[in-house]
C-alpha cells in the first residue's frame, strides 16, 4: 500500500489566527497517522512559483490522507485559519516502484 502526503505551499496573511489552526490541526493529524516531513524551513525556488511556507505531511495510506482532509476534526481545525492564509494544498499518493540505479 503506497504512503499519501498532503504537499501544501502557505502565505500567512494573520499569524494570530495561523496560529489558532496549528494548536488545533494536530488532532487530525494524529487520528489519521500524519507526521511532518517538512513544516516550514529555508527552500529554494528554482522554477515556477512559491508561497512563503511549505509543509508535507506523510499519511500512511492515500486514503488516510483524503479522510483527514474530509474529517470533521480537520475541517473544525481549518475553520479556525479565518481567512488567516492562503494555501495551496494537494493530496497525492506515494510511489514505491522502482528506482533509477
């Protein structure tokens, strides 16, 4: 079974109620078996467009990662943002196929 991820690029417009969403997102994350790969950090952004945030979050299956982003404790989290940013986020299945040498 291949991993999911949410691979989400963030501009934070009010870092107040940001911050109310990331007190709160957690208890999402943790029901569905999501862990942080990259939770801001310094990047580069050699080609097309970037926001001033980035995150991936690894999911144990494809399916975990659409129902967290469907949960009701998911969607209580993101309701608390208030217009605080603007995210683009994608929900994309792992690959675990071969490798090039």
């Amino acid at each position: 079974m291949s991993r999911g991820y949410w691979v989400a690029r963030v501009d934070v417009h009010d870092a107040e109620s940001y911050k109310d969403y990331a007190a709160s997102n957690g208890v999402a994350f943790a029901k569905f078996g999501g862990r942080f790969l990259v939770r801001g950090g310094a990047f580069e952004n050699p080609a097309g467009t970037s926001r001033a945030r980035n995150v991936v979050i690894e999911f144990p299956s494809y399916q975990a990662a659409l129902d967290c982003w469907a949960s009701p404790e998911y969607q209580a989290a993101r309701a608390k943002q208030r217009g605080g940013a603007e995210m683009d986020v994608i929900i994309i299945e792992g690959y675990a196929g071969p490798q090039p040498a």
